[in-house]
C-alpha cells in the first residue's frame, strides 16, 4: 500500500499541476488531501476546480472553513480574495468537506489537530518560530486519538513524528504551495522552510512497517510570485519564490 500525501495548496495552481505529475509518475493507491486547498492570491477557483474531480479523500483546513463563512472577509486577505473568485460549486464542495477522516483503523486524517482546524499539532509557538513540541504536549493536542498513523497539515513544515510512548507517528507532509508565512496566532511568529519547492509525502506500508518520503519538486515559483504581486501580495510574492519569509523581492 502506498498512500501519497498532500496538504495545503493554498490555490498554487503551477505547484499542484507538478505534483500531480509526480503522483503519475508515483502512481500510488491512494491520494489524500489534509485541506487549506485555495486561500491565497493566485488561482483559487482553477485550483477547486481541478480538487473536485480528483475525488481524493479531502479534510476541511481552516481556510477552507473561513473562505466559505458568513462573515466579511477584506478582499486583500488570502481568504476575502478567494472567496470573491470561487464559483457556487466550488463553495459547496468546501462546505461539503469533512473536518476529520478516519482513512481507516490504523490512518487518521486531519488539518490541524483531531479536534481544531486552526491549532498547528506538529509545532510550537514560544517565540518568533515554531519549533517541535514535547510528547507531552503532542499527546495533549491528540485529545485522546489513538490511530497509529496521525497524518496532519496546517503547519507547512513537514515532519514525521513517533511517540515513544504510544508508539504512534504523526505525518506532516508540508505544504504544496505556500512555504512561509506569518501568523499572529497564538502569537506573532513566522513559520519558513527556505525553499520555493512544492512538496507532499509518500507513506509506504511494508512488513517492517510504514516508511515516509518527502517529494520535494520543483514548478515555475516565479509564475506563482508573479501573480501574487499583481493582485497586491508582494508578501506571498516573497515566499513563493524564495522559501524565506522576510524582505527579499
């Protein structure tokens, strides 16, 4: 069994196009989607529109929850931008969107943590960045989720996890299309991992057991940095073609 792993593709349309390239080339049994699928400045509704007819089991991201509510959203953040681009079909795929999917006895999916969309499970925010949390504190977050194999997105950072003490692994496969960002929640930090690449995982069962690989690819980044300017996100321009989060243009 080989299960191919993706998550937060934040409207990326160029970096979702080679990563389903991989996938064909990879040609695993299963594909699966942890959410934050089109919040962002680039290509919302293209992206959804290509989502819905994969079929790919897919979470609902915090995004994805935001983009679709009833509050006002500003049209210069991600969500105010998407939501104003998105079709009425691509919305109700959104709404229609599970917040966990129990993949099967030993895979649990979901975006943040087992109970929140917008709580990151694989990280910690004591400063400017985030870092890996205790067991301790992972333990907490699962809230009781007893899978094998947690499979989370939300933080961008890919990590693969064991707890020593349960045993179980926590998969962050790190984000298709965005690979940093700030975030004022809980508080101010930067969340970066230094390169412009499309990235996804592959799990892959043996007898031994599961083993993870991280696909890191590259796309036409400048495509996606080019857009992002032009419809006033010189921010998102930033990370998308470089990795790093800061002042470079």
């Amino acid at each position: 069994m080989k299960i191919a792993v993706v998550s937060d593709i934040h409207g990326n349309l160029p970096a979702l196009e080679a990563v389903l390239d991989d996938l064909a080339r990879e040609a695993p049994d299963q594909i699966v989607n942890l959410g934050d699928c089109v919040s962002g400045p680039l290509w919302p509704e293209e992206t959804a529109a290509i989502l819905r007819e994969t079929g790919w089991p897919t979470v609902r991201g915090n995004h994805d929850r935001i983009v679709v509510s009833d509050k006002p959203l500003p049209r210069r953040t991600a969500d105010g931008f998407s939501a104003l681009l998105l079709s009425e079909e691509s919305k109700a795929w959104l709404r229609s969107l599970p917040a966990t999917i129990r993949l099967s006895d030993d895979i649990f999916l979901c975006h943040g943590t087992p109970t929140l969309d917008d709580v990151y499970l694989t990280e910690e925010i004591t400063g400017p960045k985030g870092h890996l949390p205790d067991e301790e504190t992972i333990l907490e977050a699962l809230a009781g989720e007893q899978s094998p194999i947690v499979c989370c997105g939300h933080t961008h950072i890919p990590r693969v996890v064991r707890l020593s003490n349960t045993g179980q692994t926590i998969l962050n496969p790190g984000s298709v299309g965005l690979p940093s960002y700030d975030d004022a929640h809980p508080l101010k930090h930067k969340m970066e991992i230094g390169s412009p690449h499309a990235r996804y995982t592959l799990m892959q069962e043996s007898p031994s057991g599961w083993s993870f690989s991280e696909k890191v690819l590259p796309y036409d980044w400048d495509k996606a940095a080019n857009k992002a300017a032009k419809n006033e996100r010189p921010d998102w321009a930033r990370s998308l073609r470089h990795g790093f989060f800061g002042p470079l243009s």
